[in-house]
C-alpha cells in the first residue's frame, strides 16, 4: 500500500467517527423529547434470536430463500435459518473481518482486514484472493462471478469456481471515502455499483461502462465538503434503483435506460428503503420523510423522532421499521409515518441494516445479537 493512500486510508477511521458523530467539531446533538407510550396499532412478534459475536465493521445480512449470511468482526462466519434462526453452518476463519457478507444462497463471500478476499461454501473455504486495496462493501457473488469495490473505487470480478481475477474497473474520484458500506447491486445482465456520487453501470463480462448517472456532485472547498459516496442500503424495484449519496441527496436511476429519475436534497447517512409507490429516507437529525418512488414529490414527514440516531429505514407492507441508538425498534405507519409500535431491543444499536427473510425481518445489534421479527 503506497504512502498516498495509507494517508487516506488515516482519514476513513475520521470519516467513520465523523458520521458516527454527525459533527466533527459542531455542537453535541439536542436531546430528543421523550417518547410517551405508544400505543400497539400494529403487533411486532420475536421469532426467534440468535448469537453471532460482536460486530464493529460495515456488516450487510445476506438473504436468499431460507438462507440468511452474517458475520461477525473476528471472522465468524454464520448462515442461518430465516424461519427458526438455528444455524446451518458456522465457520471461524480467525482472521478480523473488513467487509461482508455476500451471498447468493450458496456462495458466502467475505473480505478480511488484511485485504483478502475469501469465498466459501458449506461451511468450507473454498479460495483465497489478495485484492490491492481495503474493502468496506459486502461483495457481491451473482452470475458465477464475485464482485468486489474497493476504497480506491475499483471494481473487481472474479471467477466464483476458483477465484481467478476476470477484470478491473476503477474510477478517478475524490481522495475521501466513507468507511461505510456502499452500494453493488446485480440488475439484468448489468452490474451496478456506486462510484463517488454516480451510479454506474458496467458489463460484468468486461468491466466496461455502460452508462453513469449523478446521483450527487462534489461540492465545496475540501475534501470533506467534497464527500459524496453512495451509502448503503440501495433499493431496487423493477427498473428503478434509488439510493443515497453521503449527507448530500437521495434519487432514483432507470437502471434499464441509465437515466436520472430525479434527486432531491436529503441531508443523511444511511440509505433508503421503499416498494412501488414510496421511497423512505431518514435525516441525519432523525427526521423520517417519505417520497413519491416516481417523481420525488414530498409525501410526508414525521419529527417524531427528531434528534434520534436512526439507522437505515426498512420498508414492510404493514409499515416502516427503523431502530434508534438507545436500543429501540419503532414500526412508523407507511400513510403518514404516525407510530405503530415500538420494540425494546437486546441490545444498544443495529450493527447492520435491517433485512426482509421471507416473513421475517432480521436485525442485528453491536452485541450480536440477531432477532427474527414477524408483522402479522
């Protein structure tokens, strides 16, 4: 790794905290008001739980059929049950985890701290991959191929066989980037992946573009106010992608033209979360707002929230799930974001974005802690 880089390298860790924190240097965030009780409009059952190990990097749970892929920080890597949260296999690597986890129900993909990429399968590794540069993004294994975006924006594709390097695509950016998951979706026969503030999208025979489209533009006189990567989770539905480019703004791309939708000013952290009709986007001040999936327009907004560290918003057909900082899960309606209910969680934040597992949605806290939730 060259002198250049591990500079910024030193500055993701800062990056981290920053939005950790909201602000560096500003004031501390307000009190939020209390929450009074609130009243079970719509019930929220536990499942089941589950015990993975701490979490302290970028976790993505992975979900494809009955399988769910997670991980924890020291290599422990674990597929579950979605209908009863036993295990199906478990496997220790014994090296930190970076990044993860990919999957495509059978194939389990994971890069360590030491910058390997590591794919397995029944509980076995299958091979091994050096990769030039540290990943905070879940790889993603779709079409016999591995895909991976690293921190200096490259893309890169292996064979999912034996891990033979297919290409590589990188993309000149800003010197910053988030230690942050960010966005690497499959759509048809195009790989989308978030490059700066751009979608992008690139043929994953070759590696070659296809088309890019602005999500956000740098702005600004520093590499800080100039940071607008694309965070995780993006949300797909039919042609449409919609994600969120770093305290900057959110928008959709027609993935199948590579045009812009549209974007709107959105000052957050944590990606979206929609269905057919809405997109929902929490603020960095704890303000939920939902939009028009096709045209943007405002359709509501709730501060009932208002100054709660929020993690990434999950969109269910009897509600949208976000949880809090302080170990709370709340389940906002989807017409005018009033509250349904909310959950006392084991444990403090959410490590990962919340997840659909067929009829359950799945969330895992800092501890470890994995809960199986149903919405009757």
């Amino acid at each position: 790794m060259n002198t250049l880089f591990r500079s910024v390298m030193s500055k993701l860790v800062v990056m981290g905290l920053c939005a950790a924190l909201m602000a560096c240097s500003g004031p501390s965030r307000p009190k939020p008001e209390d929450v009074s009780v609130v009243p079970v409009l719509q019930e929220v059952t536990t499942r089941w739980r589950a015990q993975i190990g701490a979490v302290d990097f970028p976790l993505v749970v992975s979900v494809h059929a009955d399988r769910v892929a997670l991980a924890n920080s020291q290599g422990v890597v674990t597929v579950l049950s979605a209908t009863t949260g036993q295990d199906i296999w478990r496997l220790n690597l014994n090296q930190a985890l970076a990044a993860g986890v990919g999957s495509d129900g059978q194939q389990v993909a994971v890069v360590t701290r030491d910058n390997q990429l590591v794919v397995l399968k029944d509980g076995l590794v299958q091979w091994r991959q050096a990769i030039s540069a540290q990943s905070f993004t879940a790889p993603l294994i779709a079409g016999g191929r591995v895909f991976v975006l690293t921190a200096d924006r490259s893309v890169l594709a292996f064979d999912a066989s034996n891990g033979a390097k297919l290409w590589t695509q990188q993309r000149p950016g800003e010197p910053l980037v988030l230690k942050q998951a960010g966005v690497l979706l499959p759509f048809k026969n195009t790989l989308v992946a978030g490059l700066s503030g751009r979608l992008t999208g690139l043929d994953p025979n070759t590696g070659a573009i296809r088309w890019e489209s602005a999500i956000a533009t740098p702005r600004g006189t520093n590499d800080m106010e100039r940071l607008v990567d694309l965070v995780s989770p993006a949300d797909r539905v039919g042609d449409v992608v919609c994600a969120r480019a770093f305290q900057s703004q959110i928008g959709c791309v027609n993935a199948e033209k590579g045009q812009s939708v549209w974007t709107r000013a959105s000052n957050g952290e944590h990606g979206v979360s929609g269905n057919t009709t809405l997109l929902i986007s929490v603020l960095s001040n704890g303000v939920v707002q939902a939009w028009n999936r096709n045209n943007g327009e405002r359709l509501w907004e709730t501060e009932r929230l208002k100054y709660r560290a929020l993690s990434a918003p999950l969109v269910t057909p009897r509600g949208v799930l976000v949880a809090d900082n302080g170990g709370w899960l709340y389940l906002l309606s989807l017409a005018d974001g009033a509250l349904l209910n909310r959950i006392k969680l084991d444990g403090s934040e959410l490590a990962a974005p919340l997840v659909a597992a067929g009829s359950h949605h799945v969330l895992v806290t800092r501890e470890g802690r994995v809960m199986g939730l149903q919405i009757p």
